[in-house]
C-alpha cells in the first residue's frame, strides 16, 4: 500500500446556481510517512455517452500539501459562475454531462484517485423589468397556398393570435387565444404544442460550434369550438437556457399553432418563442410610451456587459439585410511583453477591417474566438476556449474605408492561469485566434492567426536537482555539480577516469500528452533526441559540455488540464580504450531562470618529460579512399601507422 493515499472525498450532491458561487470538496487523505506530499483536486465538468468521453468543458485544479502525521482533511474550493453552467442532464440519446471531483496522490497518468459525481442545477429568475412581461397581440393576414403571384386561388387568413405574457414558469397556465376569419376555406381544429428545442454542442475541430439537436412536444391540445387553448407547463420542463459555458447547451421554447383547413393537407402553422423560469412572472399592460427593458434572457445574476451574452443573439438566424459589408483585412497579437514570466499579461489582438459602404455605418458585429487545442494521435479536443465581440452603439458609425479595433485577450485576470498553460508544441499544441463579422454559428472566419505561448519555469524548482551528482562505474566516474540547468546554457559534466577515448552526449527530450477519458486517461508518450555532442578525450580529467537549444519547452511537471508532462535525459556514451563503452542516463530539470554555472575553460594536459611525443594529423590526409564491402570492415593498416611508424634503413 502506498505510504500517503487518499481516503474519502466529500462534496454536496447538488450546486445550485442560484445558491452557491463555489465549488467545495473536503478530500481526507493519510500520509503516514515521513515526506511531505502533493495532492491533486479536480473539478470536471464533460459530456459522455456512457464510457465514451465526447469532450470536457471543465477541468479546474489544486494542489495542496499533505504534511506527514497520519490523516488529515483538506477543503478545495473553486470560485464559479454557477449561472452560466450547463445543468447536469441525460439527452435522448443517451448522452449526459456529468460533473464530478477527483482527489490523487500519485501522477494524474497513474489513474489512482477516489471520485464523487455531483449535480449542478440550472435556475432562472429573470431580469427585471422585462419585455416577456407585456402581452403579444399577433395581427394575422396570411394568404394560404395561393396558386400564382396573382392570388386567383388565395385563400387568406385574417384576424388575431394573443397571449398574455411570454414568461412562465413550472405549473403555470399558458392561455393561446385567437379571434381568425376564413374567406373560402372552414377550419377543423386548431392545435397547440409547446415545444422543447435542445441543441447540445460536438466536438468538431472543422466546426466550433456543430450541435446535434432534440425536439421534444411537452404538452399538446385540441380544440374545434373554443377561441382559446389553454396549456399547463410540466414540472419535466426545462428551464429556457440561451447560453453556457463553451456553448455546451442551449434550451429554447415554443408555443406552436397549428390550424387544419378543409381540403388542405398542411396546417397553417404559427410560433412564438416564450420563456421557462423558475419564479412566476407578472403581467403586465404596455405602457404607452417606450421605457428601457431587457430583451434577451438573462438572470438576476448575469452581467449584462458580458460578452457571451451575445451567444442569444437572433437577428443573423437569417441573411441579414445590410446594403454594406465589413471585410477584415488582417488580424496580429500585439503587446507581448519581453518578460519572460509573464509575456501575455498584457497581450491583445489587433483586427484591421475594411468598412464596405457609401456613407457611415454602424458595425454590427466583430467577433473572435481564442481556442487551445490538442491533436494527438487521431484526437482532437479543446483545453480553452474564449470569446468577444465588438458592438458598437447605433449612436457610433464609422465612416468607409479601413478601421481597425483591439480585444483585450483573457490572460491579465485570474481567467487563465497563464503560469501553467502548456506551451505552443508545434501541430500538437496551439493556440488560434479566429475572427468574423459573422455569427460564430455559420462557422465563416475571414481571418486568422497563431498565438505563440511559451511557459516560464524556475530552474530550481526541483530540490532533488540542486545538490551535485555522481554515478561511477569500473574505472571511470561522472559528476555534476548541480542537475538543473538554464536553457540556452550548457549540461556541463566532468568526466574522471585514465581509460576514456570519446565521449558522446544526447539530449533526450520525454513527452507525455493527456488524452481524456471518462474514468481513465491514457497518455500518449513520445522521445526525441533533442541534441548530440561527441567529442576525444585528451586528458585525464575531462570536462564535457553541451549548448542548450533556447528554442525548446523547458521542463514540464504542473500543467493547465494536465495536457502535457515534459521531462529530459542527459545520455552520456563513454568509449574506452578497449571498444567497449560505458552508458549513463541522468535525469536533468530544464528551467528559464540562471542556473549561476559558469562554463569552465580547459587546457591541454602538459606531458611529463621523455614523453613518447607522436604527430599531429595532417589538417588534408594524402590522396586515397577506402572503399567498404561486405568483405571490408576496417581501415587497412597502413591508413593507422602513416604518421606514427618510422622506417630506418640499414
């Protein structure tokens, strides 16, 4: 059994969004040991179809020290915005987002961690006063399958569809009432429905926001002779949610008319979006003149100057009607800073666009998406996603010709964590930045551009590293002053030992990438020979250097959703005098901070008097050229004796 384990994990069974603001979890671990050890907590948030993990949203950490002593209880918690999270649901096709805290001692790629499943409950107490609120009265002229553009065979509807209000809530009455005339046509019924629209999102790496989506009749009513239908909203029923987190769902609601005319096989069908809510919203009569109110559907909580809030938005479901348009030209990351810690604190995206248009013009719409990805093996998922928008007044217009706007990327709060955010990895890690004048659902971005990330380490942030190392074997012995190094230094190693010829040493880069799962993730490891130096040894006590590449990771323990592990070797071949050689494999720490080595200057060996003294090599060896065969292995023997045997002649 291992020394320090964790023992239980606690949390509530349900978070409410209009209760909690955090996440909590008590975690017992025992640590009877004498060492002091990490904790890992994690809170998930993903979308699975029974092991199958689809992709997560959610995945915020912590780590807390287990001092040795037994048992203890350690209390995580984590600041959310409970308003804007997808409510945990099982979907039609069996598919679900389930939310869940796990606690670990060992390395997250160990699997060895005690979980809890929880719920999150989704409220809506809407923003007051409201536009719901007044009732709708729905003027109708509406010609029924008339044969050509002359109307011959027109047969029109005229009159009016009401509704008290467009706000309910659980067990509320929705009353649906008409006053209709026919010209030619007698009406059979009519039919109400109330509708339930569910869009879930995929994961698509063509298509940001792909969803899949259910269409559920919660209630439905006939009538032949009345003028109104009256329909009670089921306690199953959803409430109305037009945003979440990485748009993860989106819950819409209808009432749906339907009128069946004799001898005509389709009804003449007539929608109205309404609102489900938690707590019963008042009629009210319009005033007869305009006062400001809220439109969208939005929380008591919800901040209405938050971008997402845009998510809702209705009015680009169709082509929009614009005699202009807005081309973006070019798309840069400006105000990286030159230090090293934190280089994107202040770091914004420049959008320079091209305003389409014969006289000033309000900019509609300017919308961007940052997104880190991973690709690894045939997987593809999303560790981070961030969107904004520019939305200028109807007061401010631009005139024609080029403009350009900045957003403020999310790394100057405590958003992302900017400390552990796994760095750029060629194809297998990146960060995009897309950017369009379209709705982020037509998938149409006319820009875009990398974002380069690198991550800052301290090089002595291992304690293991810093004392000096040593490793011997038969007669010769390496050693290290220290272990952890500054990259763009060098791996310096003395070498001790009478019998070493040649030295060779490769820098071997470790990497492991976190492939979600349900209930264990895989890794996915790679090596790589980052760098080799082979040099003769001329003396006896030899000092062996290797430059450090600045260009790669440093390494890599802690990371943002556990993406990445880097880890590197210091290779050492020795070859000795007999052919035979000597392997050492050490385990370095690569850090962006001074190591405080200094790289040491060597001198030839002075040697001792009547000293056999032996040529140098010609810098150009005579004209000739050894040919290998099958039958050839070795240089013949006169290419070794032509600068070290005499001839004398008697």
């Amino acid at each position: 059994m291992d020394l320090a384990y964790v023992t239980s994990v606690n949390c509530p069974d349900v978070f409410d969004s209009s209760v909690d603001n955090f996440f909590t979890a008590d975690v017992t671990i025992n640590n009877s040991s004498d060492l002091i050890h990490s904790a890992q907590i994690i809170f998930r948030g993903y979308v699975c179809k029974g092991d199958r993990l689809q992709y997560e949203f959610f995945h915020e950490q912590q780590w807390v020290l287990v001092e040795p002593g037994g048992e203890q209880s350690h209390r995580a918690v984590v600041d959310v915005w409970l308003p804007r999270f997808p409510p945990s649901i099982k979907f039609p096709d069996g598919s679900e987002i389930i939310y869940c805290v796990r606690a670990s001692v060992a390395p997250w790629f160990d699997n060895n961690y005690v979980e809890k499943k929880f719920d999150v409950r989704r409220s809506l107490i809407l923003k007051m006063p409201h536009e719901a609120c007044y009732p709708v009265e729905h003027m109708v002229n509406k010609c029924v399958e008339h044969g050509s553009i002359l109307h011959k065979k027109c047969d029109p509807i005229n009159g009016q569809i009401f509704l008290d209000k467009l706000a309910f809530c659980h067990g509320e009455e929705i009353q649906v009432g008409w006053e209709l005339k026919t010209e030619k046509s007698v009406i059979e019924h009519f039919t109400c429905k109330l509708a339930q629209l569910i869009e879930v999102r995929e994961s698509d790496p063509s298509n940001y926001l792909a969803t899949r989506r259910f269409v559920k009749i919660l209630k439905e009513q006939k009538s032949t002779t009345n003028s109104f239908i009256s329909l009670v909203v089921p306690p199953e029923c959803l409430i109305s949610i037009p945003m979440s987190l990485w748009n993860v769902l989106l819950v819409k609601h209808e009432i749906v008319l339907e009128i069946k005319m004799q001898k005509r096989k389709q009804p003449v069908v007539f929608k109205y979006p309404i609102i489900i809510c938690n707590e019963e919203v008042a009629k009210h009569k319009r005033p007869k003149e305009a006062v400001p109110v809220f439109k969208r559907v939005q929380d008591v909580d919800d901040d209405s100057d938050d971008d997402d809030d845009y998510d809702s938005e209705d009015e680009e479901e169709g082509p929009p009607q614009r005699d202009y348009s807005v081309d973006i030209e070019k798309l840069a990351v400006t105000n990286v800073m030159e230090s090293e810690q934190k280089p994107l604190e202040r770091a914004d995206v420049g959008v320079t666009f091209i305003m389409n248009s014969s006289k000033p013009q309000q900019l509609r719409s300017l919308r961007l998406l940052l997104t880190g990805e991973v690709r690894v093996g045939g997987l593809w998922y999303e560790f981070l996603r961030f969107k904004a928008i520019a939305n200028l007044s109807h007061n401010t217009l631009l005139s024609p010709g080029e403009h350009s706007f900045r957003f403020q990327l999310p790394f100057s709060d405590s958003q992302y964590d900017t400390s552990i955010l796994p760095p750029t990895l060629g194809d297998e890690i990146r960060y995009m930045i897309h950017a369009s004048t379209e709705s982020l659902r037509k998938n149409v971005f006319q820009q875009r551009c990398e974002l380069l990330v690198d991550r800052f380490i301290d090089t002595w942030a291992k304690e293991a590293y810093k004392p000096a190392y040593t490793e011997e074997y038969g007669a010769t012995k390496i050693h290290l002053s220290q272990r952890c190094f500054k990259r763009g230094k060098h791996v310096i190693v003395a070498l001790h030992g009478s019998d070493p010829i040649y030295v060779k040493g490769s820098l071997v880069q470790k990497k492991r990438l976190r492939v979600p799962n349900v209930k264990l993730d895989e890794s996915y490891c790679s090596q790589r020979v980052v760098r080799v130096s082979e040099e003769e040894i001329r003396r006896k006590n030899h000092i062996h250097t290797m430059h450090i590449p600045y260009n790669i990771p440093p390494s890599i323990e802690i990371c943002y959703w556990n993406v990445l592990q880097i880890e590197y070797h210091y290779d050492v071949q020795i070859t000795l005098e007999g052919g035979h050689t000597h392997n050492h494999s050490i385990p370095i720490w690569i850090g962006c901070t001074e190591d405080n080595l200094i790289l040491p200057t060597q001198t030839d060996e002075v040697l001792p008097e009547h000293a056999t003294i032996v040529d140098e090599p010609y810098e150009e060896l005579p004209e000739f050229e050894v040919v290998h065969t099958d039958e050839t292995h070795e240089h013949p023997y006169w290419v070794e004796r032509i600068n070290t045997d005499t001839y004398y002649q008697n």
